[in-house]
C-alpha cells in the first residue's frame, strides 16, 4: 500500500534512448564508429569556438549534445500509429508536425515524436520521425488487400508493454521498476527481425510496388531504421567518414555551411544489406537479403519564422533549379557552389536575422543597465540590458525539396486540397492532432521576451 514514486518521463526518455542507442550499436557497427568520429569533431569545433563552447556550457547544453539523436520507424496501421503515440507519452514526447512524403512519391505521411517544453529539450531531445504508410497510394487494388491482411494478423508490441503504456495512464507515470521493464518491453518493438513474416515470393511483389511498401509489411515490427547523432560541424564530420572506412552520400542537404547554421543539415551513408530468413511453403526456410538501414548525422541550427522558412524554400528552390544533382554525385561540387551562391541572399549574422525576424531567438536579461522595461526588444538588446540567443531548430526537412518541386508543376491547388485530405486522415488515425511546430518556436520566443519584462520590471536580475 505504499504510494507510488513516479519517475520523471525525461528519466525513462533518456534511459530509452541511451537503450535504443546501444541496441543499435550491436545491430550497426558503423554506427558505432560514427558516434566515436562525431564526439571528436565536437570537441574539436568546442576547442576551435570559444564563443560557441561557451554558449554550450552556459546554457547546460553539453549533456544533451552528447545524448542526442533522432531515430526513424515506419509503421503499417493506423492501430499501431495510435498505440505508439501513447508509447511515446510515458516518455514525454508527443507528435509534433505533419510532413506529406508521398510528394517526394513515397507512399507514407509522418509526424514526429519528441519532447516540446524547454526544459525537457534541454535534458534530453530524443525524437523519433515516424511513418505510416499509405495502402490508399498502391495502385493494385489485390496487392492492397494483401499488404493489410498481413498487417492484421501481427501485433509489434509486446503483452509487458501493452500493460505498462495502461499503467502510466492511470497513474500518472511509472515508478523505477516499472520504467526499467518499460524500456526493455519497448525495446522489443524496434529491435531488428530478420525473420520475414512472408514468402520470398509475397516480399518479391510488395517490393516491386514500393520498397518501402516491402519494408513495412514483411517483418515481424517496425525496426528503428536509422540513429542520428548531432554534430556541431558537418563539414568535418562528411570529410572525415571515407577515412574512418564509411562512405557518405555526396552532398549534404540542406542549407550551404554559414557562420550562422539555420535549420537542418543532414548527410547519410548507404544502409547494410542484412540477411533475412522467409518461410517457404514446405515448413523450411528461404535465404534472402533486405536493405533497410543506414547511417545519418546531421548539424542543427536556429529555427525560422514562416518569413525565413520561405526565404529559405525559395533560394533551395534557386540553386535546384540551377544544378541538378547527379545520382553518381559527380557534379556535387556544382550543386554546393550554386547553394552557397544562391543564399547569399540569406543574412548570415545573428542581429539581422533577429531584427529582420528571419529567426526565433530567446532573450534573457543580461544584468547590465540599458533601456526601460517596455521598450521596444531589440532596443533593449541594442542597449545591451537583453541577450538573445538562438532557438534550436527541433524537426526535420524530409521533403522540403521534393515539395518545392512538386509545387513548380502548376497544379498547386490540388495538391493543397489532397494534402489537407491526407493530414485529417492521418490525424484521426494517430487519434490525436499533431502540434504546430512553428506554434511552439513562436510561444518558446515570446514567453522569454514576457520573462525577460518582468524580470526587468522587479529588478530581479
Ligand atoms: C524517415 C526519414 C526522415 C530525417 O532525418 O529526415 C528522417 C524514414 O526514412 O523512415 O529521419
Ligand atoms: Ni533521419
């Protein structure tokens, strides 16, 4: 009869996520080595950046760089969808932003799950990209069948786990005991299967409609597919694969490299080609392989208004335009010049992203005198009484390139209508709406600029 001592959901995220990031190791190896290559080139750039360095350990952000990541997992109903949006609850993340891939002609729609409170991000801002895929987009009406009535008769989560989910919704949380079998039960959901629920014949088809398609019906869960780790220098890190044995994509995506990072940058290296094991008819088992897994790092920076957002889709939009990347990457250096040259129309400090409103920043009081309380914030930041700080871009850009192209065809209305479409349904099957991304950058920058007032006004400072 003793109460319950619930442990915080940032605790149980961080020790699935330190899990999930040792789990992956085993199955991975690479990926292994790219987190050794990563931790290097941080502290590297921490040693190179006092400015940085110094920004990093007063904002408490040296834990958190170590510890993060993001993972992706596709799942195959909108059952599965919905119970992992309470699986992520128990850790404190909630799905935030809907991104439409079937526009870059994958047959899936997204959101991703991550914590959204400052501080829960400060402590750790595990998130995981996750798709549901899309049976509406397969054009044969039996293969369509055939995928869903696979689907229905596997179930990706464990009893244990179906059991704790309910426990931490009537109790507001779990204890440690509770939290460590959680974590462990969870586990089982993303961990690799390389036994296939199907035929070599069954997978062979659903392949042929998409691979992804493949991906998501032929397995017994939805494996994590990729671990990325952040690095606070792309550059160094793409360079220095090939010499640590890994080769990368040949251009990182994204924004060019900049004093000031804005968004998301992100490079990604071939997945393995793992064996797998289908059951044939005769009770005994066919060899067979499944690419599904790869490597990815990416560089964060500063989140941007809708005002920066489109700045930044339309000079994309320019340079793609103007070079087209090759599928071999030989004119990768042609596309990075054309990138560079075409966001020099991007300001590129910190004041006039800030007073252009290109960018969000948080604002602090300083302690130094300066403007009244109720000036105006960037007079207050000229006066040198207020800080400010760049926010943290926290989502992703999957498409942001196939999105741009898509809406140069002339038929935009129409995309806009089906997309809309596509959101509700994939709201109703999550079984809740996903947050607003730009919302939550916009209230994280106005609630500091309220504190920063009032901190100011009592002299609290
Ligand atoms: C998800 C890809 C999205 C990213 O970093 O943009 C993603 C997937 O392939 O399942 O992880
Ligand atoms: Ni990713």
């Amino acid at each position: 009869n003793s109460v319950k001592t619930i442990v915080s959901a940032d605790a149980v995220r961080t020790t699935f996520s330190r899990a999930m990031s040792d789990m992956y190791r085993a199955e991975v190896p690479q990926y292994g080595t790219l987190m050794e290559l990563v931790r290097e080139v941080n502290s590297e750039t921490r040693r190179a950046d006092s400015v940085l360095d110094g920004r990093l350990v007063a904002n408490d952000e040296i834990e958190r760089l170590d510890l993060e990541r993001h993972g992706a997992i596709r799942v195959g109903t909108p059952a599965e969808l919905a119970t992992m949006r309470r699986l992520f609850a128990v850790m404190g993340m909630v799905p935030v932003a809907y991104y439409d891939l079937s526009v870059a002609g994958v047959p899936v729609h997204s959101t991703a799950f991550r914590p959204v409170g400052t501080e829960a991000l400060r402590r750790n801002p595990f998130r995981v990209f996750t798709s549901l895929l899309r049976l509406d987009l397969i054009a044969d009406a039996a293969l369509r069948e055939e995928a869903a009535g696979i689907l229905a008769r596997r179930s990706i989560f464990t009893p244990r786990c179906l059991d704790l989910i309910a426990v931490a919704e009537r109790d507001g949380g779990l204890d440690d005991r509770e939290a460590d079998t959680f974590v462990r039960e969870a586990l089982e959901t993303f961990r690799w299967h390389g036994d296939a629920t199907v035929t070599a014949e069954v997978y062979a088809r659903l392949r042929k409609a998409h691979p992804l398609v493949a991906d998501i019906v032929c397995f017994k869960g939805p494996h994590i597919n990729h671990l990325t780790p952040r690095t606070l220098d792309i550059d160094a890190v793409q360079v220095g694969m090939p010499v640590k044995g890994i080769t990368p994509k040949a251009v990182i995506e994204g924004p060019p490299r900049r004093r000031v990072p804005i968004l998301l940058r992100q490079t990604s290296f071939r997945a393995l080609q793992e064996p797998v094991a289908f059951p044939s008819s005769a009770g005994t088992s066919e060899d067979g392989t499944h690419t599904a897994r790869f490597g990815e790092i990416e560089q964060r920076g500063v989140a941007l208004t809708p005002r920066g957002r489109a700045l930044y889709d339309r000079l994309l939009a320019e340079a793609r335009d103007r070079v087209q990347v090759s599928s071999d990457g030989s004119n990768a250096e042609a596309y990075m010049a054309a990138l560079v040259e075409a966001f020099r129309a991007f300001p590129d400090d910190e004041d006039a992203l800030r007073t252009e409103r290109l960018a969000y920043f948080r604002f602090s009081p300083t302690g130094r005198a300066g403007a009244p309380p109720d000036a105006d914030i960037d007079a207050l930041v000229l006066s040198g009484a207020v800080k400010a700080e760049p926010i943290t871009y926290e989502d992703f850009l999957p498409v942001s390139a196939a999105g741009i192209f898509s809406s140069n065809l002339g038929d935009e209305g129409q995309e806009n209508h089906a997309e809309r479409a596509a959101r509700a349904a994939f709201e109703r099957d999550l079984g809740a709406s996903v947050f607003d991304e730009d919302a939550l950058y916009a209230a994280a920058e106005r609630d500091s600029i309220e504190a920063t007032r009032a901190a100011l006004l009592h002299h609290v400072v």
